[in-house]
C-alpha cells in the first residue's frame, strides 16, 4: 500500500520546500520509490518537465532528491503571479487561464479535480508520496474549498505534520495558535510537529517542545537545527533571493536589477558559488553600480517590468555602464528588454500594447500565444562550448543582431542574438551558469577564472547532507509509521 505524508507549515518560508527535498532523499535511500507532491504552488521560479510542461521549482528539486524526474503530476496546479492581485493559472503543466485572487477563489473546487488526480497518479507509481503545502496552515480565511493545506489533506485522507520555523521568533505561539484557530476535524489531521532553523543549544528549547506538545496534543517529532547549506539549493520564490557574500574586492562584479516580476532567478545560483565573482542584487531605489557584467534576469510580465526598470532610472545607468565598456547579458524577458521593442498583440500579459526596449540589441519581440517547455543543449557560438539548460516562454525575437546569434542548438536552430561589437548579447535559454563549461566560458570573458567547482555534483552533495541532517534530528521512522 501506498503511503503518503504531509508537511503543511505555519507560515511560508519556514522551510517545507526544504524539508520536503530532504525527506525524499532519506526515504528513498531507505529504498522506498518516492515522489514529492505539492497540490498548488505560487511561485515565477518554475522548471521544465520531461512531459513537456512546467512546475514550480521547489518540486524539481525535491523529485531530484527523489532521483527520479519531474513531472506535471508532482505540482498540479502553479501560479505564476502577474500583479499584486492577480495570477496565471497553470494546470497539469500548462496554461490555463487568469484569474484575480478573489476570482481564483470559484477556480478551487473544479481544480481539487484535477489535483486529486495528479496525486492519484503518483501514489500508483510509489511507496511513498511526500507532500508539500503551501504558505500556512492556520489561514482559515481561505479554508472553504481549500485545495492547497487542510482541504487537500481531508480530501485525500493525508496526515500532515505541521512544520514551525523557531529563527523567524513565536514558534510556540504559531504552532499553538494554529491549533487554537483551525476546525478542529482539520486540527484531527494533525499527527505531530517539527521545529526547525534552531540555532544554539537545543536542550535549552526542550521546555518549549514539550509545552507545544502539551497545549496541542500533538508530539514532538524533531527539532531542527539550522542547516547553513541549504542556500546552495535553489531557492522557491523571491524571499529566498540573495546575492554573494563577503566583499566584492577583488572579484568580477555581476549587477542584476532585482524586478518585481522576476521569473527563473535561480540562474543566479552558480555564480553566488563562485569565488571569484560577487553577485550584487540592485534593489528599487538604488542605482545599477560599477560593474563586469549586468544580468537582466527573466520576468513573469516583461513589459511591465520594462516600465518599472525605466522608473528607477536603471535605463540611464544600463547605457552608462555600456559607454565605460561594460558587457551585458540578458536572459528571457531580460533578453526581450535589451530589444527595439516589444508588442503584445494579444494581450498575454495584460493590453494589449506595443513598447519601446532598451535598443542595446537591433531585435524586436513579438509576444505569441504559445509558450515553449523545452530542455535544449548545443553549443555556443563561436566558441563551440556546449551547454545544457531549458527553454520557458512566449515570444518571437527576430533583427539584424540575431543573425549573430549567442546559441546553437543540437537540433539545428539558432537562439538569442549578439551586438556588432559583442558586449551586449540576450539569449532565451534557462540553466547556462548551471552548466560548468558555459559558466567558466562566461567568466572567462570577464578575465576571471572559475573555481566553485562541479555545481550540479554539489547539488547531490548537499541534498545527500540534508537526508543526513534530517536522520539525525527527526524521527523519520516515526514519521513513516504514520503516513497513510
């Protein structure tokens, strides 16, 4: 019989996407077939599926941990925010539709369908079935006709363990508010707690872990502590977004404008490993510095994006940085941005309108319906250093700069484009700093050599040490014991 586990939290970002990642490992080092779930997703940080579509990118990585590869299934229902009100809805990998908030609300019950089906396909393919929740789980105002936390776990018949985070502060209260708050039929679903992120001595804490158990009912089934490595995994959503640390003496400095539509950040990743370069997030407000290299990142709604780069006088500071020599490379929307202009005829990302880009590359974009999931590989051009990474959007770029384009690819056709004096290039692919030989080419050209070693072997490193922290500080028999 197949058994699956919930961990819903108590609030976003207290680490279940992580937790998730390293309970998948462990079991399946146990021997287990294990396939992560999360029955709806927020979040612009999206990966490819090998069934051609897409899913949040906190699933990616937990069925990485699971060694087996992604699918729709695991993240049934993604959305991808497009304003501070309102989201596209991708269902079983593709795009469904928009919705406000508060229309998305009629959307639920007709998609606990289709999630429930997703799952259902997992557990035929499975020992264990490990899901994740989303934001918390004491949000009671959204509970009628929940798909994401209680109303998937009633639905489904899954156990949940509710996860707290004690470094945010008020775990007590959070975990015990949650009992105080929820139905209590919802609160029955319950089967224990964890605490995580502690810093310190945990026998210190120990009064607190007995008086949650106390005042809830539910058992302790760890605490645990904080684990520094984790931010060389990609991180779910924006919160998570950091640049490099340490002083950027010395080292080959990468600007990228922190937009607020950003999509795909975790391109950003391999170069925060890497000694000799210092990522610098630009946030609104502050100027783009002096710098190697500005990265203009992928963006969920890159016009309005645009518009938003263009109000804190990044445009200015852009054409600056390319007077004094500096190189630019654009990725997706970023790509997109450095063009003549870009038309959305058919309104994808709202009306429909025409604007103009940044003019660093003689390209023009035209938004189309169709979105293109694919993973590619190739070789770039002319340095024939190949690449492996993925493809994730709308749009068509075509002009004189594309006919230098920055890619080839393996099936013959050509991607991104180049300026006449090479410092400004854009291209559409996803994933190219992740792999090892295209960023060392990238930093080579920046006059800096590349010593953050093997990215996608460290990833392995650091989910095997995750599963390793996870055994020895929860009680993963236990937890398997009370799966259903």
């Amino acid at each position: 019989m197949t058994r699956a586990i919930m961990i819903q939290g108590t609030g976003s970002d207290v680490g279940k996407s992580l937790v998730v990642a390293g309970l998948c490992r462990a079991f399946v080092r146990r021997g287990l077939a294990v396939r992560p779930f999360k029955p709806q997703n927020m979040s612009n940080n999206a990966a490819v599926t090998a069934d051609g579509g897409e899913i949040g990118r906190a699933q990616a990585l937990q069925a990485r941990a699971a060694g087996v590869a992604p699918s729709v299934h695991m993240n049934p229902v993604l959305l991808k925010p497009q304003s501070e009100t309102g989201s596209q809805i991708v269902v079983q990998g593709r795009m469904v539709g928009q919705a406000t908030a508060r229309d998305y609300q009629g959307w639920k019950p007709r998609l606990l369908a289709a999630v429930l089906e997703s799952f259902s396909q997992l557990k035929a393919e499975a020992d264990l079935v490990v899901v994740e929740g989303a934001g918390s789980a004491s949000e009671v105002n959204l509970r009628a006709g929940d798909i994401a936390n209680m109303g998937f776990a009633r639905a489904s018949n899954t156990p949940v363990i509710l996860l707290g985070d004690i470094d945010r502060g008020g775990v007590i209260a959070s975990l015990v508010g949650t009992k105080a708050v929820i139905d209590p039929a919802d609160a029955a679903m319950i089967r224990g707690f964890l605490v995580n992120r502690f810093r310190g001595d945990p026998s210190l804490f120990s009064d607190g872990m007995d008086l949650i158990a106390r005042h809830t009912g539910w058992p302790s089934l760890g605490l645990i502590p904080h684990f520094p490595q984790a931010a060389r995994l990609p991180a779910e959503d924006v919160l998570g977004l950091v640049g490099s640390e340490g002083s950027a003496a010395g080292r080959k400095v990468v600007a990228v404008p922190v937009l607020p539509r950003i999509a795909n950040f975790d391109d950003l990743d391999p170069l925060r490993g890497e000694p000799n370069v210092s990522v610098v997030l630009v946030r609104p407000g502050e100027p783009i510095p002096v710098c190697d290299l500005v990265l203009l990142p992928g963006s969920k709604t890159t016009i309005t994006d645009l518009d938003f780069f263009r109000a804190q006088g990044w445009d200015t500071d852009l054409l600056a940085h390319v007077r004094r020599g500096g190189r630019v490379l654009g990725l997706c929307g970023g790509y997109q941005m450095l063009g003549r202009s870009l038309a959305d005829p058919h309104g994808i990302e709202g009306a429909p309108r025409t604007v103009p880009g940044l003019g660093l590359l003689d390209v023009a974009t035209v938004m189309n319906p169709v979105k293109r999931l694919e993973a590619v590989t190739g070789t770039s051009l002319p340095d024939g250093v190949p690449f492996s990474g993925y493809e994730m959007h709308v749009g068509d770029t075509h002009g004189p700069d594309a006919a230098r384009p920055l890619l080839g690819f393996a099936d013959g056709r050509r991607d991104g484009a180049v300026s006449a004096d090479g410092r400004v290039a854009g291209t559409y692919v996803h994933g190219l700093f992740a792999d090892d030989a295209q960023r060392a080419a990238w930093l080579a050209r920046l006059g800096a050599a590349a010593g953050g070693g093997a990215y996608e072997a460290g990833i392995e490193t650091v989910l095997d040490a995750l599963a390793d922290h996870l055994e020895a500080h929860v009680d993963c028999d236990r937890l398997f014991t009370l799966a259903l």
